[in-house]
C-alpha cells in the first residue's frame, strides 16, 4: 500500500509542469478562443449567424501602371558582379 502511494507521488512529480510561458493556441485556450491569423476583420457578424463585409475595411491596393516599365519581374538568384559608379558620392 504505502509503495504504491510513493509511486503516484513519484508519477506526479516526475510528470512534465505546464509553462506559463507556452504558445497560446485555439486547442490550449478557453473554449471560446480564436486566435486568429493577425489580420484585420473586414466586416461583421450579425446575431443570426450571418457576416457583414464593411467596403471601408477591405484594404485597397493602388497599382501604377506598368506597361512601360524596363525592368522584369524575375531577379536572378545567382548574383553578377557589375562595376557601378556612385554619382552621389564624392
């Protein structure tokens, strides 16, 4: 009887401590808990379940136009040693 009970307490102590300082996740949290993906909410939700999306919250991208543009979209991994000049410096 009495070896049995300090194996349970051996168990107990020897049993991996919860950290204060461990990564909150959705499975780890309260119930409730959603953590997200750190984006901004674009709207709403409505109390029958539905979703309102807000036109002032969806972000807006201003794009130049770039049909006369020299350069390309690709850069090149392996890098070229060129000779430049820095015309700012003196």
């Amino acid at each position: 009887m009495a070896l049995g009970l300090l194996l349970g307490i051996a168990r107990a102590y020897r049993r991996k401590r919860t950290s204060s300082l461990n990564i909150l996740t959705s499975k780890t949290g309260p119930r409730d808990y959603y953590k997200g993906k750190n984006c901004k909410p674009t709207g709403f939700h409505t109390r029958k379940g539905g979703y309102v999306v807000v036109q002032e919250k969806l972000p807006n991208y201003a794009v130049p136009d770039l049909s006369d543009f020299k350069l390309k979209a690709y850069v090149s991994q392996v890098a070229i040693n060129a000779n430049t000049t820095d015309a700012g410096a003196s």
